[in-house]
C-alpha cells in the first residue's frame, strides 16, 4: 500500500522534495524556530541541494521531438 505513496520518476522525486521544503520553510516559520541556525543550515542546504540536482538534471534532459522523420508527412488541410 505504501509502494503507491513513493514516487518513481525524477519529476516526481524532484516535486516532492520541492514541496517538502517549501513545507518545512512555512512550518519553522510559523512555530517561530526559523531563527535557530541549525534549521536555516538544514533547509537552506536542502534548498540548495535540490537547486543543484535540478540544473544537473535540466543539462541531462535532451529535447523530445514530437514530428515524425520521415520526409512523407500527412496533409491535415483538408
């Protein structure tokens, strides 16, 4: 049951921790221990981390193309 819960892909992984931060900024703010080093450390390294694995990813991912290939393309303009 819990194997549904854990996503797969890279996009998923990489959302899921995007929100998982952006959570964990909105909770420290608000129960006010924003202010102690160690979770600014915690969630700005996260935050970074996540910023890295991104552009790493970004150069990683080549275009897809959508068109066929072949030199004999349909007519749509009917």
């Amino acid at each position: 049951m819990l194997e549904k819960l854990i996503p797969k892909t890279k996009d998923a992984i990489a959302l899921t921790c995007a929100t998982f931060i952006a959570l964990s900024f909105f909770i420290a703010g608000f129960c006010d221990v924003l202010n102690y080093l160690i979770v600014k450390a915690i969630l700005f390294l996260s935050f970074g981390a996540l910023f890295v694995f991104t552009i790493i990813f970004a150069f990683k991912n080549e275009g897809k193309k959508n068109r066929p290939e072949s030199e004999t393309l349909q007519d749509d303009s009917l």
